[in-house]
C-alpha cells in the first residue's frame, strides 16, 4: 500500500496547526471564501499527488 | 408568480424524459464511448452522493450552523482524498471477484449467505430515511413552486398526492433505467451517462441560481460583501452552534457514508472497474463538491437579505418567486429535482440487486420454467422490487410527521448506514474478523441506533440537531456504532473462524496479491459448457451465456486448450455474478464446472504473463524495473537459437519460444495453454519420448522433411523445476550434424578398411599361391585320390579367400552409413571375434593375444554392423597400445539393476596420461604419428554406442592389479529372445 509522504504531510500539517488555521480561516463571513481557497489547495495537492505516480495494479 | 402543479408535474416528466434519454443514447452507443469511459464522466457519476441534502439540505445547515455545513461536503470528499486507504482496496477486491456491493463484498469476506441476506435487509431499513428526504425535497418544491404556504405545506393530503405522484412517476422511469440489460445489471454505460448528465445539473444549477440571486439582490458580488461587512452576525458561530463531538461525529456520517450508501458503492465500484478512474475521482470529486458547494452560502444570505419566509431548504425557489424570476425559481427546482431522482434511480436499483440475490435466488424463491428464459424472470423480480422500495419509502414519508427537516432526515439515514462502516474497515484491515463478531456487532449496533434515533422520530419526536439539545444525536450515533465495534471485536476473538473465512480474510488482506492459479477443468472442450449449465440456467440461458462469453473472449466452440476453458469458466462466472450475484453464481458454476482436483495445480503464468503485456507502459518504479526485466529474460528465451518449451506437471504447454515454432511449425498461441499430448503425432510422440526417459537425456529422432528427404532432431529434458512439476524440454535441429556424424561414420569405416587393405591382399595371397601349387602339381598327378585331395585342398583355399573377402564386403556395407540405425539383437561374443578377426588380418600391426571371454549366450541390444565398427576401433587402439605379445581381454557381465550389460576392454599397455584423458574424445585428437591414426575414432565409437542407447567410458589406469594399462568400458541394453523361433530366425538371417 502505497502513501505519498507529500500527502500524508500535508494533513499532517494541518491537524498540528489546525487550532491556528481555524481562527483564521473561519474568522468572519466577510471571508466566508477562505475555507474554499484552503479546500481548493488540497484539491490541488491530490491532483498533483496522484499525477506523478501511475499504478502497479493488473 | 407561480407555477401551477400540472405545469411542474409536466416539467418533472419531462426532465426524466430527458434524463432517461441521455441513457438510453449511453446504452445505444449514441454517446461516443469515449466520453462514457472518461475519467471525467465516472468522477460526474459520483456526484449521485449529493441527493436531497447537497441541493436544499445544507442550505438549512449553514443557516443553523455556519461554516460546518462544509462538513457534509468534506466527509465525502476526505473519504476519496484518502482513497488509498479503503476505496483502493475495494475497488480491487470488487474488479478481481466480481462484487457489485456492499453485501457482495461482506458475503465474500464472511463466506455467508446470512450475511448478505442480514446487510441487504439492514440496508433497505436504514434507506428509507434516505428515500423520504428525496421525495420531501421533491414533494415540498413543487408545493414552494406552486405557491403553497411553506408553513402549511406540511402534512397535507395535498403534499402526500404531489408526492405519491411524484413516487410513481420515479418508479417507471427506475424500472426504464435499472431494468433494460437483465444479462448484466451491473454494467449500465446508459446510468453512468446519465447520472454524469444528472450531476452537470443539479451543479450549473445552482451556480447558475446563486449568479441570478448574487445580481438581483445584491447587485453581483461586491454588493454582497459590502452586505456582509454590515451583517457581522450573517452565519452563526460555529463554535457555538454545534459541539466539537457533533462536529466530528457529522464529518465521520458523511465519511462512512461515500462507502456505505449503496448508491454510492454501485457507481463507485459495479459501474466502474478502473483503477486509473479512482485516481482521476481522488481529487475530481472534492472538486466537483468545492463548486457544489460554492453557491450555498450566497444563496442562503440572499434570501435571508431578501427576508424571505420559507424554510431555508427551499429558499432558493422562494427567492425566485420573491424577485419574479422564473429562471431562479425552474433552477432551484431543478436541482433539486436532480439531485433527488439521481438518488432514488441508483439507490434502488442498487437494493433491488442486493434484494434479489441475498432475498429471492439465494432461497430458491424464483422458480425456473424450462420453458422461460430466466433473464426475462430476473427482469420483472427486479421491477417488483424498484417498485416495492419506492412504495417504501413512501411509506416511511407517510410516517414522517413532517416536522423533521432534511438535515434530521439525512442524519438518520447516515447514522444507520454507519453501522456497517466497522465490517467495511475489517475486511482488509483485520483477518482476525469473523461472521459471528459481524452479525453479533451489526445487531447491536443497529438495535441502539432504532431505539435512539428512527424511533423517536416517528413517535413525533424530532431529533434535536442544535446546540440546546445538548447534540444528543451525535452521542447517540457514536455510542451506537462503538457498541457495534466493540461487540464486533470481542466476539471475533471468542468465537472461531472458519477455514473458509481465513482463505477469504488472506484474499482480502492488504498485502494478498491475486494470483490466478492453473487447474483443469473436467471438461475438455467448449461445447460442453451449455450441457452442464443447461441443469442450473435452463437451456436457453446457458446456451446464450456461453455463446455470449465466447463471443468476448472471441475463442472458437471447438475450443479444447486447459487455458482457455479456465479462461472461459471465469468470464462465465463473472457474467453470472453481475446477474444474479457473486455467490449465487459461484455455487452455479463450482457445481457445473467443476476442476478436476481440489486443488489449485501451480500459478497461472500464462494468465499473469497476458496481463503483464496488457499492462505495458503503466508500471511505475520498482514494478515497473521488474517488468522490463522479466521483458528481457523472456525474450532472450524466446530468441534463443535452440527450440524451448516448459511443460507443466499436468501436461499444460507453458512457453513455447519462436524456435520451437519455427521447428515444430506449431505457433506460440496455439501451442501455449494447451497439452502437449493433443500436439500433432509427430510431436507428441517425439515429446512423450523424451518424457518417458531420465531427465537429462538426449533422444535423436528423425522425422519425415521435405520433398522426401529426412531431417533429424534432438530432444534434451531437464530435470524437473525447483518447487514445482514443471519441465524444460530443449529441441535442436541436427539434420546437418547428423550427416556430417555419417558422413565421417562411413569415411572411418573405409578407412580402417584401408589399413586392413595390405594385410588382406597378404591374406588373400596366401591362399592364391597355394591354389596355384596345387593346380600345377594336378597336371602332372594321374592318381584320383592325389587329385581329391588336390580339389578338396583348393576348395579350403577358396573357402578361406571367400570368407575374407565376405567380411570386407559386409564390413564395408554397415548400412551404408546413412543413419538407419537397427536394433536388435546382436550376438556379443560373435561380434568381438569378428572384430579381432578383421583385426587379426593387418600382418603389419604389433602382435597381441586376443582373449574373449564374454558369454557366448549373452545378447545385446544394437546395430550389429556398428557394433562391430566400434569394436574394430577399440580393439585397435588397445593393440597400437600395448607391447608386443600383450595381452587384451575382452570380458561382459550383466548388471542386473537396470538390464544392461557392461564390457570392458583392458590392456596392458602405457596408458593414457591423466592430462590427456581429458581430450580422447574430441574430434581429431590423437597422440599417434601423422598418418597414422585421424583423431576420429572415439568420438565415432562415442557416438555409435550413445544412438545406441549406452555409454562408455575410460580408465586409465585401470581399476585393478589385473588391468594396468587402460580399461574401456561399454554399457549396452540387454536384449532378450522372445522366443526359438526368434532364435532360429536370427540364425538363419531372416527378418522377424
């Protein structure tokens, strides 16, 4: 089973800093559009995750 | 303004229709197949998740709980982000085995007919939660659309008819979507057309409606942020509305459920076989949810800007009807009308799958009729049961009190499919789970969960979803799905597992890689395979699923080869599976098509090595270093210049390389995967020969070549493969190198005749002088009895010329040396006096003493003329060795452990030096003077005895104190007469 470490960092990342994310990101409804850039940027780091490696399935 | 009910009811056909229509041009082939198997079309096809609850749902979440409305969205999308996890795993057990659900899966892995009857009923409870939210959603729309107090709307006989209208219309077009292929309902490229279709909807629509409502009420997007600097309190604070358990709790319902829901799994996993496409869905579908859910909230602040009255689900259509936007309001109808009818269709086509194969077929409630075809009977089971699961759900909406709202509706739903989220993790994760722990956890699990949510909700109860009822609903769905868990474990270490649950627990381990294996099947061709199914499917259905799996597997009816009758089982048994289901169709075809022994023979390399070159190209890394080195090895085999074949211990031809083809003129595909012994005569005659001897044995066979001229090969068996019954068997050509073998066969021959020539002119001489004396003495004698004797004396002289001269002449003969070699029994005693004989007749060679002492009686078996040779050629070397007045013995006794005999020359001579016994039998190698020896008479007398089936070898010095100088010894086969008349026969020359 293969993981990619970049993945797994990233949401490594954003559990440990998730207290401090949160206040940021869901701060007020003026920015009611950052949760989406964050969401839009994990979607970014899959596709870029998955692009690089093919698979060894038959 | 408002739209009337008969106008929405149109608008609702006539979107189905549409909907209907885009399938029914998937099914036809209309829509190109390359869009069908995009990536992009499975991704839009996942998009059925998102039902009632994604387009009016969430929008009464975000109002009650800001920012975690995003959680419903992000359970999903984290379930694919992570699809390495279970989504992987599933998806391989699902291709390779042939699963089409949740309760396929779980049957497989618990190896239980009750467990599939126990998930598919569990299933269809915990779902009809599910299909009510869809039909309220529609049901309440049309209500909005048409001008309806949303505060009355509830409970009405008016709604109930809008929705039972609206359930019987979904009904004929799920019974239109789910019913049309009863060969293979699993694989539906019209479905995932038009769910793809249904999904690119519902998501323009609401993009489309909150651009509209952005633009009408705020004047486009820097009027709604300039509305939102003003409105601090726009969302509520998450922090308060809902507790950090409920919080996680939701985001854990949502994360079950993208694996759980069977509508989910069925697009996920039985419409789609591709891995590549689940790597295009890990980060397509959170995409295709982020623009999903984009739109909500400006949707939601435009109608609380615009102070709208109806309930936050339905306040996009209200906002439309507030601006007197028909556009607005038909887009908000439409998504909802969307996302609902997506649901419903592939939910319950979905269950009516699982209902049919765990319910109906596996309790033999459908009755066959020979008669009937029983792909017309599954169709209408099917129909039966759409329809009774779409009257279920009804009737669970009748139940509702209607004060429950979509997002306690969707919890209900999801909080029950949770209970099966610990089977779904334990079946790759832990093979330690057993049947009982699953049905004793699932029992628990899902008793808690009646008791503490369903139940409450129909006793008018409603499930309390905000912070002031303490989120008591989250409590209870953890408190029930950690009882199942918990009762799960415990009672899979207590209980035992079966040997058959430990197999399906290793097949579906993490690290298990399937390996087909190589069996045979009792069936020895393909047109058996309608006879023996015709008891199970009726004649008619097995005849058209065998013609059907011939057909995609493009083999021939009169196919014999084992690999591709095991070929033909499996694409049967996947038919079949997609049909009535996996376990149904795996008792169909264990009993019907059975192999041959219990027993997998060995792995399927043929099989594995297919896919490997199917695979070309996609392997990555170490996988994909492996596959070109096997790529390597296996055409350096295939491009050696020796003919080479690996036959298996059951007899199944498992390589067969291009040299192999080119000798044999049997092709590679018709030869691989078949036995050998259904080859052509020729070969199989020549293999069984070469089989039937030791390993490392070299057999010489000639056949029959061109334009009548022979050609001969040598076949070399190798021992048996390390680990496994496997045999290589190596074929050369040697036509060329046997004529040259009797071309210096004959030109030694005429050689040694040569040396013989001046000894019998010498001979023969001897004779002529005495002939001459006596016939001068005859003039002048007058006495007959002088003159008798005189005659009697010529006719000895004229005896002895003649049987020196026979013994050249038949000597010269030996069969002309062209490569007939006989065998049959040869006299070994006769044979060596011949020999020193001819031998005898060289006046010019040192003088020895022959001694033979071999058994006057003993035979064995040759080709006498070429025994004879050989015998010239040792006796000869041990002469030229030996001092004068040497003595060589010639002796032979039987060994009785492998019929044989063994002859041993010795002489007494100077030996062969330790440094040279090495070389003796190379070709022209000889210590004698030039001129006097050519270097070739071992290695004749070498290849001479090796036809003949024996062996020969050299000590020098020899054994023992009796042989000082060199010891050849023979071993030839034992010949036995069969009977006198043999024996006579023998005498007298005449063939027998």
């Amino acid at each position: 089973m293969y993981i990619d470490r970049a993945l797994l960092l990233v949401f490594g990342l954003a559990l440990v800093f998730f207290p401090t994310l949160e206040g940021w990101v869901f701060a007020d409804a003026e920015h009611w559009y950052r949760p989406f850039l964050i969401w839009f940027g994990v979607v970014l780091a899959a596709f870029w995750n998955q692009y690089r490696r093919g698979t060894d399935e038959l | 303004m408002n739209f009337s009910p008969d106008q929405i009811l149109l608008a609702t056909i006539a979107y189905l229709f549409v909907l209907f229509m885009v399938g029914y041009a998937g099914d036809r082939g209309t829509i190109p197949s390359g869009i069908i198997r995009h990536p992009a079309t499975y991704v839009l096809s996942l998009g059925v998740i998102a039902g009632g609850m994604a387009s009016n749902g969430v929008l009464a979440l975000a109002a009650e709980y800001g920012f975690h409305f995003l959680l419903y969205y992000l359970g999903i999308a984290l379930m694919f982000l992570l699809a390495v996890l279970l989504l992987r795993p599933l998806l391989r057990l699902c291709r390779v085995h042939h699963l089409a659900s949740l309760a396929d899966v779980l049957t497989f892995r618990f190896r239980s007919p009750w467990v599939g009857a126990a998930i598919t009923l569990a299933m269809c409870f915990t779902l009809l939660p599910l299909l009510a939210l869809q039909i309220r959603t529609v049901a309440d729309s049309i209500q909005v659309l048409s001008g309806s107090n949303a505060d009355t709307m509830v409970g009405t006989l008016r709604g109930e008819g809008l929705a039972f209208l609206f359930c019987l219309i979904i009904t004929i077009f799920a019974i239109l979507f789910g019913t049309r292929n009863a060969a293979n309902p699993n694989h539906n490229p019209g479905l995932v057309a038009a769910i793809a279709f249904e999904s690119l909807v519902k998501l323009f629509a609401l993009l489309a409606l909150a651009a509209i409502v952005v633009a009408q009420v705020f004047g486009g997007p820097a009027g709604l942020q300039d509305w939102l600097a003003s409105q601090p309190s726009a969302l509520p604070d998450a922090g308060e509305s809902l507790s950090a358990v409920a919080a996680r709790t939701m985001l854990l319902l949502f994360f079950a459920g993208a694996v759980c829901m069977p509508h989910m799994f069925h697009m996920a996993f039985a419409e789609n076989s591709n891995s590549r496409h689940l790597r295009a869905a890990s980060w397509g579908l959170p995409l295709y949810l982020l623009l999903l859910a984009l739109p909500i909230l400006p949707i939601l602040w435009a109608a609380v800007a615009s102070g709208q009255s109806a309930p936050f689900e339905y306040a996009g259509i209200a906002l439309g009807l507030a601006l007197h936007s028909p556009a607005a309001s038909g887009l908000a109808f439409v998504a909802g009308l969307s996302a609902a009818s997506g649901v419903i269709i592939v939910t319950t086509l979905a269950l009516a799958n699982m209902c049919l194969n765990y319910l109906v077929l596996s309790n033999n409630l459908l009755r066959r009729f020979s008669e009937q075809s029983l792909y017309k009977q599954l169709k209408w089971m099917r129909r039966v049961l759409i329809t009774a699961l779409i009257l279920g759900g009804y009737t669970f909406y009748m139940l509702l009190s209607g004060a429950q709202s979509l997002p306690q509706l969707a919890i209900l739903a999801f909080s029950g499919t949770l209970q099966f989220f610990p089977a779904v993790v334990f079946t790759p994760y832990w093979p330690r789970a057993n049947r009982t722990g699953l049905l004793a956890g699932l029992a628990t699990g899902l008793a808690i969960w009646f008791v503490s949510l369903p139940l409450p909700v129909l006793s008018d109860n409603t499930l309390g979803l905000t912070a002031d009822d303490g989120n008591a609903w989250a409590m209870r769905c953890l408190v029930a799905v950690l009882a199942n868990t918990a009762v799960f474990i415990v009672v899979s270490l207590l209980t035992p597992r079966s040997r058959d649950e430990a197999i399906a627990a290793e097949i579906c381990s993490m690290e298990s890689r399937i390996r087909p294996y190589r069996r045979s099947l009792v069936i020895n061709s393909a047109g058996e395979f309608s006879a023996r199914l015709a008891p199970a499917l009726g004649d008619k259905t097995a005849q058209a699923e065998v013609e059907r799996a011939l057909n995609e597997l493009r083999f021939d009816a009169r196919e014999a080869r084992p690999y591709a009758l095991r070929h033909l089982r499996a694409r049967i048994e996947a038919n079949l599976s997609g049909m009535l289901g996996p376990a149904v169709a795996l008792d169909i075809v264990d009993s019907c098509l059975p192999f041959a022994s219990s027993y997998a023979a060995a792995e399927d390399f043929t099989l594995l090595e297919r896919r490997l070159e199917k695979a070309q190209g996609r392997f990555t890394g170490l996988a994909a270093d492996l596959d070109n080195l096997r790529r390597h090895y296996r055409q350096t085999l295939d491009e050696l210049p020796v003919g080479l074949c690996s036959l298996g211990g059951d007899g199944e031809v498992l390589l067969w390389n291009r040299s192999m083809a080119e000798l044999t003129g049997i092709s590679a595909d018709t030869a691989v995967g078949s036995r050998w012994r259904s080859l052509p005569p020729t070969w199989c005659n020549a293999l069984s020969a070469v089989l039937d001897e030791q390993p490392d044995f070299i057999i010489k066979r000639e056949l029959p070549g061109e334009q009548g001229a022979s050609r001969w090969i040598s076949l070399h068996c190798s021992r048996p493969v390390a680990g496994s019954d496997d045999q290589l068997v190596l074929l050369e050509d040697i036509t060329d190198y046997q004529r040259l073998q009797d071309e210096v066969l004959h030109n030694e021959r005429l050689a040694s005749i040569g040396r013989l020539a001046a000894g019998v002119a010498h001979e023969i001489g001897n004779p002529v002088t005495g002939i001459a004396c006596l016939a001068q003495n005859l003039g002048y004698s007058e006495d007959p009895s002088e003159i008798r004797e005189a005659a009697d004396d010529i006719l000895r002289q004229t005896e002895r010329i003649s049987r020196i001269v026979e013994s050249l002449v038949n000597f010269s003969h030996l069969g002309s040396g062209r490569g007939d070699l006989r065998a049959e029994p040869c006299n070994l005693a006769d044979c060596v006096d011949e020999a020193i004989h001819l031998l005898s007749l060289d006046r010019d060679a040192r003088p020895v003493a022959f001694n033979n002492t071999c058994d006057r009686e003993l035979l064995v078996l040759g080709d006498n003329q070429r025994l004879l040779q050989a015998f010239i050629n040792l006796l000869g070397n041990a002469r030229d060795a030996s001092p004068p007045d040497g003595e060589i013995s010639i002796s032979a006794a039987k060994q009785g452990s492998d019929d044989s005999v063994l002859i041993h020359i010795d002489d007494q001579g100077h030996g062969i030096p330790a440094h040279l016994l090495q070389r003796i039998m190379e070709p022209f190698f000889t210590t004698k003077d030039v001129g006097q020896g050519t270097g070739l008479g071992l290695p004749l007398v070498y290849s001479i005895i090796e036809d003949m089936g024996g062996s020969l070898r050299v000590e020098s010095p020899g054994p023992d104190e009796t042989c000082s100088g060199t010891r050849v010894t023979l071993r030839l086969r034992l010949a036995h007469y069969a009977s006198a008349a043999e024996l006579m026969a023998m005498a007298s020359g005449a063939p027998h």
